[in-house]
C-alpha cells in the first residue's frame, strides 16, 4: 500500500494542479454528490469540519468548487465543482486508471478477478458493525 500511495502523490504533483491527496477526495466527493453541503462531507469522510472547511476554501480560490445559498435553507451552502473542477477531476480518473493498470501489470484475468474478490472481502471484515 505503500508503494500505491507514494506513486499516487508523486503522480499527483507530476499532473502540476497543486492537488494533494485530500484535495483529490473532496474533488471526488463532490463530482459524485453535486450539490452537497460541508455538513454531508463532513459526515462522509469522517473528518473535522474546520479542516474540511479549509481545503474547500483552498479549493474554492483555486476556482475548482463553487458554492450556491441553498434556497430552501439560506443558513446552508451547496458546493460543486466548477468546469476547471471537473477537469481536474477527469485528469485525476484517468491517472487513477493508469495506476490501476499498473499494479495488475503481469496479472492474467483471472488473477485480477481473484484480487478483486480477496480486496473486498478484507473490506467487508473490516467494516464496522
């Protein structure tokens, strides 16, 4: 693993976005939860508010997020990604996808889908009841 992480951030800094790692998963949250609050993040990841709100700010000057008044709720702000955002996040999907590429490298199909199976049951043992 990591071999993994250090690829990632060496990849990371290669790909000249100034992204790190948590960057790259506030990117990805919200990609997939457009419209989502610090709140929703918050409660996703685990994480401190006051250290998400930092990076969203990071984020946000580095024009990547954008964030809207909920309407229904104007104490409440809706965050998602600005065009420059979703760029950065293709880019960050596809270096994901060569990196996956490489670690199976020289795995034939069925070895691949063993790996598969095995990596989901040590995520399913370690979840929390």
């Amino acid at each position: 693993m990591h071999a993994y992480r250090s690829l990632q951030n060496h990849l990371l800094r290669d790909i000249s976005h100034g992204i790190t790692q948590m960057d790259s998963r506030v990117l990805r949250y919200f990609e997939r939860h457009p419209g989502a609050t610090l709140s929703d993040l918050a409660h996703y990841s685990g994480r401190d508010k006051a250290q998400l709100t930092r990076l969203i700010r990071g984020l946000r000057d580095q024009a990547l997020l954008q964030s809207e008044v909920d309407e229904s709720d104007r104490r409440s702000t809706r965050i998602s990604l600005t065009a420059a955002g979703k760029a950065v996040q293709r880019s960050l999907q596809q270096q994901a996808r060569q990196m996956s590429a490489k670690a199976v490298e020289g795995m034939s199909a069925a070895q691949q889908q063993q790996l598969r199976e095995l990596l989901r049951r040590v995520n399913r043992n370690l979840e929390i009841p």
